[in-house]
C-alpha cells in the first residue's frame, strides 16, 4: 500500500473525478455480500462493519433488511460525503455512521458483529500490512468476517493500484486459528461497462463466537 497521505489523494481524486457508473466496482445489488448478510442470525442492533464502503448501496441494503447499526469507514473524505447526500431514506440516515479512516488505523469504538470487506484487503500488498490487518481483526474478534478480493485469475490493478489476488484457501490460512469456512464463492462481477471481473468471497465464522 503506498503512503497514506499519498493513497487518501489518489482516492479523492477516483471520487472527485468520476461519477459512480465510472467505476469498476459499482454495484446496483451488493451481491454476495448482501444475501450472506441477510441469511445471519443476528439481533438488529449488534455493529456491521462495511470496511472501504465509500459509496456503496450495500449498508443502507442492510439496514433496508432491519440491522439498526451499520458502520461504514472509508480512506476517502468524499465517498463518504457522496454515501450521506446519496442515502434515501430516513431509517438509513439513523441507522449508519461514517468514519474517515485507513483500514490500518481503524479502531472499532464497539463489539462488531459483521466485518464486511469487498475493497481494502485485496490492495494491502506488503506482508505487515496484512499481518496487521489479520492481526487486528482477530483481536477485534467480530462473530462473522466476509471479504471479497480478486480472484487468481482476476486484475491485477484496480484504479491504477496493483492488488494480491486470492483464493479461498489462502483467505482461510490467514484466519484459520481463530476462524472457521462457512461458505466460498468464486464471484463473476460484471462493471458498469460490462466487463467480467473474478472475485473470490469467503464467509468465516469465530470458532467460538459464532
């Protein structure tokens, strides 16, 4: 990952510069995300997490589905802007908080429930960013981890940044002490243009919390 001054940049400008049907990640139906989700035995008001969210549909979705406390933190200031003049109802504006923060130096203010990432982990590169991302996640211990990144045959840049691609058995190596596989998909995103894009999504569950 490169310098956070200079990766916030980068990101403000993606955000500043194009509109959302400009890029790759834009999803109208934040699939499989959505369906996990929704499928989870939990109470309304237990914290889901959606980490790099930006302008994604997938938290106010959740709320839409009857979660009270959805998070969602970004690197960028204006994503998250966006994401609050672009939330349609009332219920979504109570229900969902922003925090502008790296993934690196995210500390959650309380127990969370679901950990949702379909946008940061697949940029970190350098083995101590993903040892501490690993790391941080299994001392936050949240009950469910679901994380999308590019597939092995997937990009290898997204937005002009390079990315680790990954396949289910090297998401759940990382997690494995702690972490157990409820379910994987090998995911065909189609973008805005209509590209094909691999995605490799995992669900893990806490060995003990789950």
């Amino acid at each position: 990952m490169a310098d956070k001054s200079t990766l916030r940049e980068h990101w403000e400008n993606i955000y500043e510069t194009k509109t959302i049907q400009d890029v790759s990640w834009t999803q109208d139906e934040p699939q499989p995300s959505l369906d996990w989700i929704r499928g989870l035995s939990l109470n309304p008001k237990e914290m889901v997490v959606d980490c790099g969210g930006g302008r994604s549909a997938l938290a106010e979705k959740v709320v839409e589905s009857g979660h009270e406390q959805v998070e969602v933190f970004d690197i960028s200031i204006r994503s998250l802007a966006q994401a609050k003049m672009e939330l349609k109802s009332d219920e979504g504006r109570n229900a969902i908080s922003y925090r502008v923060c790296n993934v690196l130096d995210y500390k959650p203010e309380r127990d969370i429930a679901v950990w949702h990432d379909r946008a940061v982990f697949h940029f970190l590169t350098v083995k101590e960013e993903i040892d501490t991302y690993v790391a941080n996640l299994k001392k936050w211990v949240p009950k469910h981890i679901i994380i999308g990144t590019f597939a092995l045959d997937g990009p290898e840049k997204c937005s002009s940044l390079p990315v680790q691609r990954y396949d289910e058995k090297a998401i759940v190596a990382l997690f494995h002490a702690d972490y157990k596989l409820e379910k994987s998909v090998i995911w065909e995103h189609e973008t805005p243009t209509k590209k094909k894009q691999l995605m490799t999504f995992v669900h893990l569950v806490h060995r003990t919390k789950g």
